[in-house]
C-alpha cells in the first residue's frame, strides 16, 4: 500500500467532465496504433512502473523496519530498506510481506529517496503474497495500477493498449486501480510489475514517462469489476 484508502468519485467519468490537462474525456472509439479499441479513452496518462523487492537479493549493514506501535519487524540489509520505503510492499528472507502502514512515524529509519519515515505491518504471504494496496487488498503484478484516486478511483477498471502483450508473460492490458502512492498524481499510473527483471522488460518495451493510453468500459476487461 502506497497510501491510505479513500473514496473520492471519479470526476473523469462523468458526463462532460474535462481532464486535469483541460482535455475534453468521453472520446469513443479513438484509433490506438492501428486499432480502434471498444470502449472510451480517458486519454494519456504518465507511464511508471513499481515491483516487490526480497530482502534476499540484498546484503549490507543491518537497519530495522518498524510497524505502527514503533516495535521491530526485522532488522534488514539498508539497501532493502530503501527500495521498500519506495515501492511500499516487499518479502524478507525469513518469510513474510512487509507492507506500507503509515508515514511519517518518528521512530523510522528516514527514507532518502521520498524523505519520508515509513512503518510497515507484517503480512501473511500466503494471503499478501506481493503486497496490499490501498484498499486492504492483495495486489498482482501486471494487473494492478496505483493512480491518482481523484482521477481514477479505487476499483476502476482499465485497459491500456500499449501494455497488450508487453511482459514476460505477456500482458493483456487490463489493470486495477488498487494502489496510491504519494508521486502518482494527476494523469499518472504506476503499474505495478512484480519482479524488477520484469520493469527492465517493460522499460525496453514500453518506457516509463513515454505515455500510455487509458480507456474504460472495455468488454475485454469486464471481468476484473469488483476484483
């Protein structure tokens, strides 16, 4: 989890509204690289990714992860710490999904990319086995999206045709909002990727900051309403 949850109605979907850009939303039909997806454009959106990094794929002087009430979750290498204060979920070497509680807790260890102070409540992997997002549920690599939830809001289902079969496996497009995070603001979703070999794949084939297409109500993606 990025942030904490709220639950804001999505100014994008209705009838007329414009984009935070001043772009008109509603477009039907719009012709995407050739295809003309079934659906409505939102329009383009920023393009970045997170994943889930394991404490096992780092090494180095020890430093604590804290939950809430201020006690040690584990003493972890610094460099673990670091990524996790910014990707907001990831797995110790023990066993266990650490995941984003609250900021701004005293008794944290600063985190120098956000200067932020991060506690983290230890998870069940087999029910969180890659984290939780901002509404308390599990979220999926390739499959859940952090966004602005005043432009989308939790739950909102998208596809985003760039990201169709890109991946290892391949991507069918369809994404979740489930997550927050405090840079995702605006026109932005940050698309969580699971493995960072696999934000290396989708940097080479769709690169973060290029711009990716967001569109709602596609009947390909239906299935995912209420995940």
């Amino acid at each position: 989890m990025k942030e904490p949850l709220t639950d804001e109605r999505d100014p994008m979907l209705i009838e007329g509204a414009q984009s935070p850009s001043g772009a008109p939303t509603g477009v039907q039909n719009k012709t995407i690289g050739g295809r003309a997806p079934a659906g409505r454009v939102i329009g383009k959106f920023r393009n970045t990714y997170y994943d889930f990094p394991r404490e096992q794929d780092y090494s180095g002087d020890g430093v604590d992860v804290m939950n809430a009430q201020c006690q040690s979750i584990a003493k972890v290498p610094r460099g673990f710490h670091d990524a996790v204060c910014v990707q907001g979920s990831g797995s110790l070497k023990r066993g266990g999904t650490i995941s984003f509680a609250k900021r701004d807790c005293d008794c944290a260890q600063l985190c120098p990319r956000t200067q932020q102070k991060i506690c983290f409540d230890a998870l069940d992997p087999q029910a969180f086995p890659w984290g939780r997002g901002a509404a308390g549920k599990p979220i999926a690599p390739l499959r859940s999206v952090a966004a602005d939830t005043g432009v989308l809001p939790l739950g909102t289902v998208i596809y985003l045709p760039e990201l169709d079969g890109a991946g290892e496996p391949a991507s069918d497009g369809c994404f979740v909002v489930e997550d927050r995070g405090v840079r995702v603001q605006g026109e932005h979703v940050d698309i969580f990727t699971g493995h960072p070999g696999q934000t290396a794949i989708l940097n080479q084939q769709v690169p973060s900051n290029q711009g990716v297409t967001v569109v709602v109500d596609v009947p390909k993606c239906a299935r995912l309403a209420g995940r």
